[in-house]
C-alpha cells in the first residue's frame, strides 16, 4: 500500500490535478490512499486563530476539518475515487477500491492521542496513517522546491514538513519520499 500526502499548497499552485491525473495514471494499479492537505482552508483557520485568539486545540480540530474540505475538493475532481473517514474504513475500502481519499476523523485522532497543536499537519498524519495502516511507502508532494540532499530532520527545520514529522517516522519501517510537485 502506498500513501500520498499531496500538500494543501498545489491546489493554489494550480498543479492539483496534474497530480491527480499522475496518480490515476501511474498508481492508480496499487492500493493507494491520498491524504489532502488543508490547504487555503488551513490557511483560513491560521488567520482565524490569529484574529480571535483561540487555543491551538480548536485550530488544530477545525485543520482537520479543512483536511476534509481538501478530501471533498480531490473527490469532486476524481469522482471514482472513495472518501474514507477511519482507519477501519480506509482498511475495508482498499479490499474493493485502488484509490481512496482520506478525510480524518477528529474522534479517531483524539482517541489515538495525536497532539493537538500546529506542530502535528497534515504532514505528520500522514506519516501516522503510514504507520498504523502499514504502508510499504510514503510520499509527501509538496509545492516548494526540494533539495534531496537533505535529511528528513533538515527538511523538518527548514519547514517542508511540519515539526512533528520526523518523531512519527523515527521508528517506521517506511520507505519515505518528500519531493516537490515537478518530480512526481
């Protein structure tokens, strides 16, 4: 099983579906589960938070939630492909389809103690969706340029990835791939 995690950012790139269509055309033969970043919809709850002033539990609930919003968008573009809310979902939906859409539960991440802060995106449920569902590979598809020379702990301080990225990884049994949008 493969998961991609194609950053909420390539929607404003205007790269979104080419991505898509990549998938559909080279991956769409294996198990795949997308994961949406939130994108704009992040974007919106950043500025939120900043106006109201509210704690970072609530952002981080309503980035889920833009996440879901994410995972509507990629559903309206790719149709075929099946919404999942739980890992209990995503597992009994790869039985019958190639390619599904994750759109997290906040339950679901409650239960399973996920931090609930800025420092833990979509990044980093990606890579905890990777491990408790066992994917064999995961992809982050990211907007910004990427120098592959870099460890994951340097793309985590230089802000490709988020800052809890590299504590979900540490111990993962994953091949793992962060590349920019071009390269996929």
């Amino acid at each position: 099983m493969l998961i991609i995690k194609l950053g909420g950012s390539l929607a404003q790139a205007q790269t979104l579906l080419k991505c898509l269509n990549k998938i559909e055309i080279n991956y769409s033969h294996q198990k795949v589960i997308i994961v949406p970043g939130g994108g704009a919809f992040a974007d919106q709850v950043r500025m939120a938070q900043s106006h109201w002033q509210f704690d970072d539990s609530t952002a981080h609930k309503m980035a889920i939630l833009a996440m879901q919003q994410m995972a509507l968008l990629i559903q309206g573009l790719k149709s075929d492909w099946v919404l999942a809310e739980s890992t209990i979902s995503l597992s009994e939906g790869l039985k019958t389809n190639n390619v599904l859409i994750w759109s997290p539960c906040i339950k679901e991440l409650a239960t399973n103690q996920i931090a609930e802060s800025w420092d833990i995106t979509s990044d980093s449920l990606a890579a905890w969706l990777a491990n408790k569902l066992s994917a064999q590979h995961l992809i982050l598809v990211k907007s910004a340029a990427i120098d592959q020379n870099l460890s994951l702990q340097e793309l985590s301080e230089a802000g490709i990835t988020d800052n809890g990225f590299c504590q979900f990884v540490a111990e993962m049994g994953v091949k793992i791939d962060v590349i920019n949008q071009e390269d996929f």
